[in-house]
C-alpha cells in the first residue's frame, strides 16, 4: 500500500502537465488590422524582428514573453506608425501553483508560457497631409480618444482576473497597461506634430 506522502508526490507529478505550458503552450497566434487596409508591418521584440505581416489584415505566430511587442507598420501617403504591446500574467498561473508548486511555475516563467499577448492588434496609420489644421485635430482627437477607450476596456476586462492571478501580478498588468496607453498618445501626438497641412 502508497504510503500518503508517496502518494502524493505522485499525484503531483501527474497533475503538472495541467500548467500553462501545456494548456496554451509557448507560441500563440497574434492578428494585426490596420486602417487603411493593405498595410506592411513589423513585429518585432527587444530590436529582432519576429515576423511581418505584408498586408494587413494578417497575422503571425510569436513566442510567448515577458517582454514587450512593437508592432510597426507603413503605408503609401500615411505616416509611418508603431504600438507597443504587452504581455499579460494568464490567469491560469495561480492554479499552476496549486497543481504544479514552484516546478509548474519555474517551467512556466522560464518558457513565457505564463504571459500572453492580445489576440489582436490594430493600428490607424494618419495620413501624412491635412487639408486643414481643423480636418488635422478632429482625426487626432478622435484617435486619442480611442486609444483611452482601448485601455479602460482592457482594465476592465483585466478587473475579474485579479483574484485569480494575485495582486502582484494585477498591478504588473495595470502598470504594463497604463504604459502602454502613454506610449501610444505620445506616439499620435508625434503623428500630429509631424503633419502637414494644406
């Protein structure tokens, strides 16, 4: 007869297949739209290009990471525009601790199978030229607003995570958040500034 602790180390080392890496694995696959159609971009992560997309609306298979996605993109009579993308804590790293101790995490963390980007990303390239200054700022503004309205629906969408994924992962994923909405309104402030018109 399976002595308890036996018993159990064995029932551990048959639920730790249960961890991230397996269920959602080390790659996923991202989509990236652009408006207008027909744009050609870039991932890339930490300067190495991951893949291009040639013509949105396309998509691509990348490795799971920690580390932040910069998606860049160009198109004839449009200014060139990037985003920065992060990487959210999956809720199913709380659960991994429980099934598979530090051993599930270690392989998780190690393997980025614990993060996990958008399904989606999209892009709206400004045209490099305005009829009018007034034709400029109601493009701009409309886009800032956009881009708060992407970001309050993200931390929405993140709020019933955060007690599955613990506090510390849901500040990470709040603050990634919150840095990603300001790189993106910096970057359309540029867009606008680099502008012409007439």
């Amino acid at each position: 007869m399976l002595r308890l602790p036996r018993l159990m180390a064995l029932l551990s080392i048959a639920l730790l297949p249960a961890c991230a890496t397996v269920t959602s694995g080390t790659s996923q696959t991202v989509a990236v739209e652009s408006v207008p159609a027909g744009a050609a971009c870039t991932v890339s992560r930490q300067g190495a290009v991951l893949g291009t997309v040639a013509a949105t609306p396309g998509s691509l298979e990348v490795s799971k990471s920690r580390q932040d996605l910069t998606v860049a993109c160009t198109h004839p009579d449009h200014q060139p525009a990037s985003r920065t993308v992060v990487a959210e804590a999956q809720a199913m790293v709380a659960g991994n601790i429980l099934i598979g101790g530090g051993i599930g995490l270690a392989i998780d963390a190690a393997t980025g199978a614990m993060n996990r980007y958008p399904d989606k990303v999209s892009l709206t390239l400004a045209p490099s030229r305005f009829a009018t200054e007034a034709e400029r700022d109601i493009f701009f503004a409309a886009r800032v607003a956009e881009a708060r309205t992407r970001h309050a629906e993200r931390v929405q969408a993140l709020a019933p995570q955060c007690a599955t994924i613990g506090p510390d992962a849901c500040a990470t994923n709040t603050r990634a958040l919150e840095a990603e909405r300001d790189a993106a309104l910096a970057e359309l402030e540029r867009q606008r500034s680099a502008a012409t018109i007439g």
